[in-house]
C-alpha cells in the first residue's frame, strides 16, 4: 500500500517556509467537524434532559447531530464529487436551518411576550447557544466545496477565507453564550470577564485575517490568539470544576449538568483548534513535483 503524498500548506505565523502534512486538509476538517457534531450532541442531550425534552421539538438537534456526523463520516471515506458530496451539503445545509430554528425557540423562551429584556437573556436559556449549529453547518457547506490553490485572494484560498471567517463567527457566538452566562453571577470574579473578551477578540482577529495578505505579524499574533483561547478553555474548565464540587470534594452530576457546566469552557479549547487548522492554506503542486 503507497503511503499518502505529503501536501504543502502556507502558514505563516508557525514557519516562513511551507509544511507538509500526509492528509488532505478536507479529510483533516471532517474528522474535527465529527468530533464537534458529537460533542455538541452530549451537550444539547444534557441540556434539553432537564426539561424532560419538552416541548418535542427539543428533539430536532438531538436527532440532527448523529445524522450529521454520520453524513461526514461517509462524505470522510469518500471525499470525492458526486453523492457523497451533494448529500454533505445538503445536510449540513440543514443544520444551518435547525441551528436558526434553535435561535429563534429559545428567544421566543426567554421573551415576556412580544418584549425581550436582558433579564430575560441572563435567566432564561442561552439564546446563542444554537448559533453552533449555524457555524458547524456553514463550515459543513464549505469543507463540501473545491479548495482551488491557483485561485486566491488576499493570497489565500477563497475555501480557507471562508473557513476563517465562519470561524470567527463561531467565536462571537461562543463570547455572548459565555458573557449571558457569566452574568447570571453578576461576574463576581473579574476572570469571568476573560472568555468573552478573549472571544471577541478572537473573531476580530479571524475576520482582519479574512481580509489582508498574510502578513507575518498578523499570523503569528492569530496564532497567540488561538493558544490563548485554548489555555482559557482548560481554565474555565478548571475553575467550573472547582465550583461543582463546592469545596465539598464531591462530585455531583447534577452541578456539572446544570450550575457551572463543565463542558462549556471546553470550547474554548476546540475553537483554538478550529482556528489554526483553518488557517492551513493549500498550495498549489508544481506539475515537476508530480512527476
């Protein structure tokens, strides 16, 4: 069995020269956006159980996600244009539907009426929280579409631009689900203000990226910015799991499910992720090098 040809990728904050990765950047996107769809169906699973999964429709993402990874575990083994393909995208299509669906239900939940008040936000369910579904089916739809290395601007592929900038969408939904929340507690702890800023910061850097040439500086600072959005998911997580156990030294499922929720700041960690694997930036193959 031939071993996969090394591909060639920009990336300018970690190297000046271009790195080689054995995998295609679509099959490396796939596997992460797996590893999300069943993430983030655990935590709709835990969130919607306290209500006993009513009203029904509380159902739909719980039921969408499997499905969805399900559609890029096939589109994963077979990468290739035709069904496959079509059906990604469409699927993921779907779930864009399903994440502004979610938006609007949990709006309309927090909403006195026809009037909606910040109190309304803090107490009631995070009304962000849907928009993952909106950033997972966006960057669906795009792992779904030709990456064309000749074709670019700003000296990126227009696939990585966008990948970027979904991304940074992404991150400013993830800094008002963390600021809504931290606001319940009336930030008490001035380190509650950190993921909110830092995610917002985070989408400013991503959509500046979106729109220059890869400057080095510019790189290198996007680069610091998703290791430190990772340090302050690992952070968060520390400090929720400090508050679950309450200086009890017991561990209770019901705090972590519904206090301080252990896997929210994880996101943190997964976006920093998201971040720099969507900063690899194809290059295009000499045809010496094909040879």
């Amino acid at each position: 069995m031939k071993s996969l040809p090394a591909r060639r990728y920009s990336y300018q904050w970690l190297t000046g020269q271009t790195i080689k990765i054995p995998i295609d950047k679509t099959r490396l996107l796939l596997f992460f956006l797996i590893i999300n769809y069943l993430i983030v169906f655990l935590d709709v699973l835990i969130a919607h159980a306290e209500n006993r999964f009513m009203p029904s429709y509380e159902w739909i993402p719980i039921v969408f996600c499997p499905l969805a990874a399900l559609c890029s575990v096939f589109f994963l083994l077979k990468p290739k244009s035709g069904f496959p393909k079509t059906l990604n995208f469409l699927i993921h299509s779907l779930g864009v539907l399903v994440g502004i669906l979610g938006f609007a239900f949990h709006l309309q939940a927090v909403s006195a009426g026809d009037i909606v008040s910040y109190a309304g936000f803090i107490s009631g369910n995070p009304v962000f929280a849907p928009l993952a579904f909106v950033a997972l089916g966006i960057i669906g739809v795009i792992i779904s579409l030709d990456d064309q290395p000749s074709h670019r601007k700003y000296n990126l592929t227009q696939k990585t631009r966008w990948l970027l900038l979904a991304t940074s969408f992404w991150f400013l939904a993830t800094a008002l689900v963390a600021y809504f929340d931290h606001a319940r507690t009336g930030f008490e702890n001035i380190y509650t203000w950190f993921p909110f800023y830092v995610g917002v910061f985070a989408a400013l850097i991503l959509l500046f990226q979106s729109y220059s040439y890869p400057e080095h500086r510019l790189s290198l600072l996007l680069g610091i910015t998703m290791t430190i959005s990772f340090i302050v998911g690992l952070m968060g997580f520390s400090f929720h799991l400090s508050a679950d156990l309450a200086g009890r030294g017991v561990f209770q499922w019901s705090r972590v499910f519904y206090q301080a929720p252990g896997l929210a700041p994880l996101l943190f960690c997964d976006l920093g992720l998201w971040g720099i694997l969507a900063f690899l930036d194809p290059l295009e193959e000499n045809h010496s090098s094909k040879s």
